[in-house]
C-alpha cells in the first residue's frame, strides 16, 4: 500500500475519534453548569463522524508538510484543515447533526498519532449552535481509543468529558472513514472554593503595511478558489490594548495561530494565548481555544487554561467586532472575557 493511501487513511481515523470525545465532553457540562453548583449528571452519548480524504466531496486537505513527510511511515510533519459532517448513524447518508471543524498534525515519528484541534459544531435539536471543543493526541490505529473535551460554547459552555473511540468503516476505496463513540459525560461543575474573574481588552489585527500582527503560513492547493478561504492557516501576534484604538495603552499580546476550517463560511479555528503584561497579571497567560464564526457580530469561544495567576483556569470569552478597516488591514474584536480559577 502507498505511504499517501495510508496517510489518508489515518488522517480519517482520526478525526472520527476527535469527534466521539469532543461529544462526550459536550453533554458533561451545559450553559447551566455555571449554576449548579455541587450538582452532576451523568449521560451517555453515541454519534458518528465522518471524514472523506477523497473524490469531488473531500472534507480534508493538507495543507503544510516537511520535505521527508512523504517518505516516512508515520507521515510526520502532515498538518491538515478539515470540517467533516457529523451523523446520527453509521451511514454517510444518515441524518445530518454538525460538523467537526479543525486541524491536526502528525506529531509522531513511531506510529500515526495525531496532534488534534477541533471544533464539533451541533445543528441539530435542543443542541443546534452550540459547540465542543477538544484538544488531544489519538493513536490513530489502536482499536479503542479515548480523546479529552476542554471546552464548549452555548450548551456545552465550560464543558468536560471523555469519549471511548471504535472504527466503525475505513474504506480506502471512497477515501471514507467512519469511527462511532461512546460518550460518557457529567453536567454540572462545583464553584466552591473558585473565584470568578471578569477581563475586557481590545484584539488588534493588522494584516497589512510594513508590521503586519498576522501572516499567511500554509495553504492547500485548492485554498484560492474556495469561497471561505478553506485551508488557510495564520499565525499571529497582536497586541491586546485596553481601549480599542490601536493607540490605546497596551495590556498585551495574543500570540497563537488560526486556521479557516469551514467549506461554507469563513469561520476560523483558533489557538490563541493571551499574554498578559500588565497589573496583577503581569506575566500570566489565558489559552483560548475554540471556533470563531467571523461574519456573526457576537460570538463566544472556551478558555481551556492558563499559567500564572490564572493557572488552572476554565471560562469563555465573548467576542464582538469593533472595527473593521480592509484600507487599513486593521481589525479591532472586543474580549469580554470570564475566568473561574482557584
């Protein structure tokens, strides 16, 4: 079998993987979670991802590798953008319930393991909006595998769970690779003991002029003729001012990359630290990680940690636009951002 047919392949692999633990960090922590205090319920979950590397509907593209990726059994150094659906059953066919938006690397020289990011977007029933994040490493090739949940927005806000993984179908033929999950998850969080911190700055991006904040890295082959820029990944540090000029006093930086992961808008992945530089938080560092639908006016995105005095942390942060200068290349979002932390 071909190195790149492998490849694929496992890329599949594991993104049905990502999929079962990011639900099954879905239902453990809802939106009320924040309000029931000292109160858990456990559900259990089953769905299935789906993720087709090839024919005239792919839902994965590569968009970056080292010149020895291809000659290495583990194809070390892959870094792809996918946004597979998300299905009730084990068919491709079955009812539509989201998409899986994200990226992943090939981070190991031994054996096809995954570095995963991804966004499980819900468009279906009592769950329809709202999104789960997960953040992991998955064998891609072991018969059962489990993936953690860091975080999640709207129902799922402040979510944490696990999900067990089994391939269902891997079909090299069609490019199809189909994982079902069982999801095991808890809602509720206990607040005892944790105190809640409320943030607001400005986000400045500048994408064009002699410093840019913001640089194009990778692409796929197919990037410049989709409509949402899918595949595109940026890395980018901006500065975090207080006020939302860019002549504001500066707070500090958000360093971190994105990646246009949606075939139908341009919605990023986004794995940003907030590098804090002044006051009490001097030197302390927030990691957001989660989807960022860039055309909505407010959007929310998970915190999944921090170091410094916000070490331990979880919460979300609510963005909206402030300014959006094409002339300029500058793009002004303001954070309202909420952190529980011991």
């Amino acid at each position: 079998m071909a190195a790149t047919s492998i490849s694929a392949s496992i890329v599949l692999l594991s993104f049905f993987i990502v999929s079962s633990a990011i639900l099954a960090a879905a239902d453990k922590h809802g939106v009320r979670g924040i309000h029931d205090r000292g109160r858990k319920k456990t559900t259990h979950l089953q769905f299935y991802f789906q993720e087709l590397s090839s024919g005239p509907n792919m839902s994965v593209v590569r968009v970056a590798q080292t010149n020895t990726t291809d000659a290495t059994p583990a194809s070390f150094g892959a870094v792809s953008v996918a946004d597979n659906p998300l299905t009730e059953g084990p068919e491709l066919s079955s009812k539509l319930v989201g998409r899986v938006q994200g990226m992943y690397a090939a981070a190991s020289q031994e054996q096809f393991t995954l570095l995963l990011a991804l966004n499980f977007v819900f468009t279906e029933g009592k769950y329809n909006g709202s999104v789960l994040t997960m953040v992991g490493r998955n064998p891609v090739f072991e018969s059962v595998r489990e993936v953690p949940v860091l975080g999640g927005t709207g129902y799922f806000r402040l979510a944490r769970g696990y999900a067990l993984l089994r391939t269902y179908r891997m079909d090299q033929s069609t490019g199809l690779v189909t994982v079902g999950y069982n999801v095991t998850h808890e809602r509720g969080i206990h607040l005892a003991e944790k105190k809640t911190t409320q943030l607001h700055f400005y986000f400045q991006e500048i994408s064009a002029g002699p410093n840019p904040s913001v640089v194009l890295v990778a692409k796929a082959n197919t990037t410049d003729a989709s409509p949402s820029s899918f595949g595109s990944v940026f890395v980018a540090d901006n500065p975090l001012t207080e006020g939302p000029e860019l002549t504001s006093k500066p707070v500090g930086r958000a360093q971190g990359m994105y990646a246009a992961a949606s075939q139908e808008e341009f919605a990023t992945m986004m794995s940003i630290n907030f590098v804090l530089t002044e006051g009490e938080y001097n030197g302390s560092v927030l990691t957001m990680l989660g989807r960022n639908p860039i055309a909505q006016h407010v959007r929310e995105m998970p915190i999944i940690g921090g170091s410094g005095y916000f070490r331990l942390a979880w919460g979300y942060a609510v963005l909206r636009t402030h300014k959006l200068d094409p002339a300029a290349g500058l793009v002004t979002v303001e954070y309202n951002v909420t952190v529980i932390h011991p």
